[in-house]
C-alpha cells in the first residue's frame, strides 16, 4: 500500500523504529541511518529484534564529520518521510535539523518524536513510557486499589502514543504534501499521543460513571465481568463479558443463573459476584474453561505466556521457531485488505 514512499530513519530505540515497521510492513522503503559512536540504541540484538525488520538498507554514518552529514542531507533529498526521536535539538546541533533538510527537500514530511514535545516546561527532561504515561492520568489508573500503579509494560506511551501516533501523523502529512509541493514538521510527543487515548475513559469521568480508585470501575479489574481470575492450575482466564447477551452467557457457563442481579453495570453488586465467580473459575483449569461449549459466547478466553500465544495458532502474526516467537512482517502486513468491498 505504501510502496514508492522512501523513509529515512535515525536509529533509536521504542516508537521510531515501530513506526519504521509499519510502514516498512506495509511497502515503504525504509532506510535505517546509525550514528557512528553514538549510544547503543540495539536494545535487543538486531537478530531477535522485530522492530528491525523490512529495512531496504542500514547505514552507518559520524554525523559529527561534515563528510557524514552532507550524505545524509543527500540521502534526505529524495526522501518522502524522516523520522526521529533524539531529544529537542539534538538534530539541529548534528546540522539535521528541519532548516537544513526542507532546504533541500521542501516536500519532505519530518516527523520529530518525544516525550514531552519539542517546547514546554518538560520539553528537555529524559524519561520513558512510564514518565510520560504518569502525566495523563491513565497510569494512575491501572492496577488493583490497594497497590501501586502498575505500568502496562510500554505499550500505550512508547507504541501506542509515539509509534502508531507517528505512523498515522506522517501519512497524513504526507497526504497534504503529495497535493501541495510543501512538507511539514511534526511535532509527535508521546505524552500527547498517550493523553488521547484516554479519551473514553475522561469521556466516562466526565459523565459520572468512572471513580478515582483503581479496581473500582467497568475497565480497570472493578466489574465482575471485565477481568481475569485464577484457575486451578494456578493459571488465570479473561472474562469480557460486557454486554447484557455476554453477562448472560457468562452466568450459564458458571452456573450461577439465579444470582444475576437486575442489573449487571450497578457497582454495588460488583464485590458479591466477584467472589462468586472467583470461587468459580478455582474449580477447573485454564484450559477446561476455555474449551467450554459457552466460552465463546461468553468473552471468555485463556490469558496465554508470551511462548503460548505464538504457538496456540489463534494468532495469525506469531508463530514459533524452537525457543523462539516469530513475528511475521512480511506475508501479513498489520492491515489488510479485504477481498470484497463493504
């Protein structure tokens, strides 16, 4: 879908390189530039890292020598996209940064990624998902009432809020672009990208129907229906029975027909079934819960280890080679297309 787009990429670590990903999965040509004695940004050996994948070419230059940054600058003339994640002014102090390459690639579409953003009180401070994550409200959210917040590894600021965010911003820069001869500078920070993915959650606050306590509402571990319990073999099953038809199921399949409230969303029912269906899921094994008649139809389903979802084949982008989860790019881009038109 996106073959003849070209992508420069400087080397880093988390939403950059996932961004790089996409958009290489999906047919740009992606051209990965190293700095030469700079930090390792090779978090993981480039061998076992997906991240990696659908590179056209890797490059490694000094971009301190002159020699250096005027091939890069050649390299970004022809170039669609550039993306970055260094802190605010570091490709400026390189002679990278957007004034030097629009002045020989006006068209380009230069996507900076941070945390904080390119300005502001922040703007300068290190940090990592959990940093930026902590600043939207959402961490604060996550995890049980009588604990601390719990990160949910690094998925929503570094790939949900820079990664995704980037992928989405750049194509639609680029879009404009393609129409006017004039690229754009973008401005992608993390926190920002974070801070918009709680917009249902500041939606339910604002309309009453989210608390401030951890484990105390209908997406947080609070409702009955909405979260995992433990199963006799010390494994745990994950219940999403939101709707009245699933809450519904969800009871046939526990055998707790007579003790469905008259409604299931009122909170102050919520700690009774808890318990109940705690009680429950004790009684049988992951796996003979998930292979019930009703699971199904119940939104209920095995919590699997990284090593079994890859090879339980209910994953159509994972599969397993020996010891190690394969993560398949090429054959199945993240987005498909279908082959009927709706």
């Amino acid at each position: 879908m996106l073959q003849g787009i070209r992508v420069i990429e400087f080397s880093g670590i988390g939403p950059v390189p996932f961004c790089a990903m996409l958009l290489a999965a999906n047919g740009a040509q992606v051209t990965r530039l190293h700095r030469a004695g700079g930090s390792n940004s090779d978090f993981v050996p480039p061998a076992n890292d997906p991240l990696r994948r659908g590179r056209h070419q890797e490059i490694e230059l000094d971009l301190k020598s002159d020699t250096a940054r005027a091939t890069a600058l050649n390299i970004c003339r022809t170039a669609d996209i550039l993306l970055e994640g260094y802190r605010p002014g570091v490709m400026e102090r390189l002679g990278l940064g957007p004034e030097e390459v629009v002045a020989v690639n006006p068209a380009i579409v230069y996507g900076r990624v941070t945390g904080f953003g390119q300005n502001g009180p922040s703007a300068l401070n290190p940090g990592h998902d959990i940093n930026y994550l902590a600043a939207t409200g959402a961490l604060h959210a996550i995890g049980s009432a009588d604990a601390p917040p719990v990160p949910p590894l690094n998925l929503v600021a570094d790939f949900g809020g820079g990664g995704l965010y980037a992928a989405f911003s750049v194509l639609a820069a680029l879009h404009v672009a393609r129409q006017t001869g004039k690229g754009r500078v973008l401005d992608i920070a993390m926190q920002d990208g974070a801070t918009l993915q709680m917009a249902m959650t500041y939606g339910m606050h604002n309309a009453g129907y989210w608390r401030p306590s951890r484990g105390a509402n209908l997406l947080d571990g609070g409702a009955p229906f909405y979260r995992c319990y433990d199963t006799r073999d010390g494994k745990y099953i994950a219940v999403g029975a939101l709707e009245p038809q699933f809450f519904s199921a969800l009871l046939r399949l526990l055998h707790l027909e007579e003790h469905a409230p008259g409604n299931h969303l009122d909170p102050s029912c919520w700690d009774r079934l808890t318990r109940e269906f705690a009680d429950r899921f004790r009684k049988k094994t992951r796996d003979d819960w998930a292979n019930a008649p009703l699971a199904s139809e119940a939104c209920v389903t095995p919590v699997l280890d990284l090593h079994e979802a890859a090879a339980s084949g209910r994953n159509r982008l994972l599969s397993t080679d020996g010891d190690r989860i394969v993560l398949d790019l090429s054959s199945v881009p993240p987005a498909r297309i279908l082959d009927h038109a709706i």
